[in-house]
C-alpha cells in the first residue's frame, strides 16, 4: 500500500458515521447574516496554495456542530479594468520595503473587491468533520473482489446522505442555479454549479447529476449506460460553449474514484483551473471511461482501481483487518 499524506479536502470514501441532513427549524442557514455567532473549536486545514482554511466550531444560536470554509477567490477579469476601484484612491497602498527598482507593498482594496468564498455546513456531522482535517492516506489498489466483499458493504452501510442530490433533482433547492436539464430518466441530466466555483470564469466548475439513482460509481457503469455517458459530454460541452464561451477542448471533464458521493455526476472543470481532486490518484477523465467501456463493455467490473483512504477511515480499518494492506 502505498502512503501519501495529503488535505483530505480532495479525498472520498468517508467513514462511518450518522448522518443528519438539514431540518428547518435548526438550520442556520435560514438566519446567518455573519459569523459573530460561531464559536471556533478546531483549525482543520489551512490550505496555504489554496488560500484556504477548514474551521470547526458551534454556533451559539444553534445546536450540532458546524464547518465554516474560508477561501481567497481568484481575481475575475471582469473588474480588472481601469474603471475598477483596483486603480482609483479608494483602494491604497501600504509600502514594506524598495530596493532599486523592486518594491513591496500590501494592497487594501474596496471590501467587495476581496470577497471570501464561504462554504457553512450545518449540523455537521463527525464524518464531515473527519473529511477536512488533515490526516495520513494511503493509495489502495481495489480489485473487483476487494471491492465487493470490503468497499461495497462498507459504502452501503457509511455513505454521505444524498439528500442534496435529490434536492437538486427535484427543484427544491438550487433550482434558480441550474444551468441545464434534460428530463430523459434514463439519459438526462441536471448541470448546475458547483458548491466550490465562486463563479469566475477562470475557476469554472459545474457538476452534471444523473438523473438515474442507481449509480453509484464508475464501478457500476457498463455498456448500457454509454447513451448516457455519451450524452452529458455532448450537451454538457454545448451548453458550456453557449453560456461561457469555452470549447469543450478547454475542459477537464470527469468522474471520482471514490466519489464522495455515491450518485453518478461528473465534473466539468476549466482546463487550466487546478480544481482540487483532478490528481491521478482520484479523477478518471469521461473520454477514457467511455473508450474503456467502449472496448469492453464491463471493464469497470473488471479492472483494478486505485483509490485513497484515509488511516482513520473505518475502510481503512476493514481493509486492514482482511490483511490487504500487508499485501499491497
Ligand atoms: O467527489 P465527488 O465526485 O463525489 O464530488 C462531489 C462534488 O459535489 C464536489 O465537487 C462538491 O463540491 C459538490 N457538492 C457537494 N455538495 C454537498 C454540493 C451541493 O450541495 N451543491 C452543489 N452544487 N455541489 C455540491
């Protein structure tokens, strides 16, 4: 097995814990207006390349415990011209040091300038907890027997709720985001933006969802479900083009391997934005998984899949007590 330690920001297959989803009357995110109320427990991650960190704490209006992620956004183009008050004196400059011709400075500019992406997730659970702190992986090769008798159980019974999902699916939340939808049962799909993407082009991530719920994973996926596969990168690609003006050829479109979340959906990224998950270990480009079923048609019941676990992982465990991680 081998081992790596990395932000399990970008890595799925979470243990075994209950999962609460949203009821209205505690949920905080029918009254937050800021974050005076939250009551900082843990620093989980503090993302330095990402200009990220992971906060655990309370919220003292409310019960359960709560996630808070606070991300720098890119810089948008769009407010990059000479009207914008990056270039006006309601932003200044704070001088640190000049040597010759070079010189340091620290920029204060206009607050909206400066927005932070803010991601709350309420109740959290310790399973979501678990996901943003930092912690040991290993890189497990998953055979199609290890996969049956260790990781499908195991996924089946310690899964992340796919409440969201289904909100989605049904309208009742996001349904003023969605940037497209084919109602086909079997080939339609719902796009809509990712949780992550703040909206600038040059982070563009948007999510294409399933409308079928009995795929898992790519483990699933066999000949029958190429029309489908075939169909989110067609019209997913169209629809980008026509709303963002990207080429599909500018586009990293993919599948996880572990997802987080076990409801087929694929990712559609900007090319040159570094989305976290799109590393070897994790992201299996659509173009190859639809070649590879292409060739043949239950490759994904028969191949070997790498995949990362965390060492506090439940799977981790499991996998360890059937001795695999000693064979690996
Ligand atoms: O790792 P996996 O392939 O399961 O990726 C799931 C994706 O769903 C991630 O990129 C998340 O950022 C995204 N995501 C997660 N949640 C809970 C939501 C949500 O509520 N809305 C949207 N639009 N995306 C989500």
């Amino acid at each position: 097995m081998a081992t790596l330690d990395v932000p399990s920001e970008s890595i799925a297959s979470d243990s075994n814990y209950s999962e609460n989803t949203s009821n209205s009357s505690n949920s905080i995110h029918n009254t937050i207006k800021d974050l005076s109320d939250f009551k900082l427990k843990n620093i989980l991650q503090n993302n330095s390349n990402r200009k990220s960190v992971y906060l655990s704490g309370t919220f003292d209006s409310k019960e359960g415990d709560a996630i808070v992620i606070l991300e720098k956004t890119a810089f948008a183009e769009e407010n990059l011209n000479n009207d914008s008050d990056y270039f006006t004196d309601k932003s200044h400059l704070e001088k640190i040091f000049q040597n010759d011709i070079y010189g340091d400075y620290k920029y204060f500019t206009r607050s909206k300038l400066n927005t932070i992406k803010t991601t709350i997730i309420h109740p959290a659970t310790e399973k979501h907890i678990f996901k943003y702190s930092i912690q040991k992986c290993h890189i497990v090769d998953e055979t199609p027997q290890i996969y049956n008798d260790i990781v499908l159980p195991y996924l089946t019974d310690e899964q992340f709720s796919l409440q969201w999902v289904y909100n989605i699916l049904e309208h009742k939340s996001e349904s003023e985001r969605i940037v497209f939808e084919d109602v086909d049962p079997v080939n339609g799909f719902i796009m809509v933006p990712d949780l992550k993407w703040s909206g600038e082009i040059d982070t563009l991530y948007l999510l294409a969802i399933s409308n079928r719920r009995n795929i898992k994973s790519l483990r699933d996926l066999t000949q029958e479900h190429l029309p489908l596969l075939k169909n989110i990168r067609e019209k997913g690609i169209e629809v980008i083009k026509n709303k963002y003006g990207l080429e599909g050829t500018q586009l990293r479109i993919y599948l996880h391997y572990q997802p987080s979340f076990y409801h087929l959906h694929v990712h559609f990224c900007y090319l040159k934005h570094e989305a976290p998950g799109i590393l070897a270990e994790r992201a299996h480009l659509l173009s190859n998984v639809i070649s590879n079923i292409e060739l043949l048609p239950d490759y994904y019941q028969k191949v070997t899949l790498p995949f990362v676990v965390r060492e506090n992982d439940k799977l981790f465990l499991a996998l360890e007590q059937k001795g695999i991680s000693k064979k690996l």
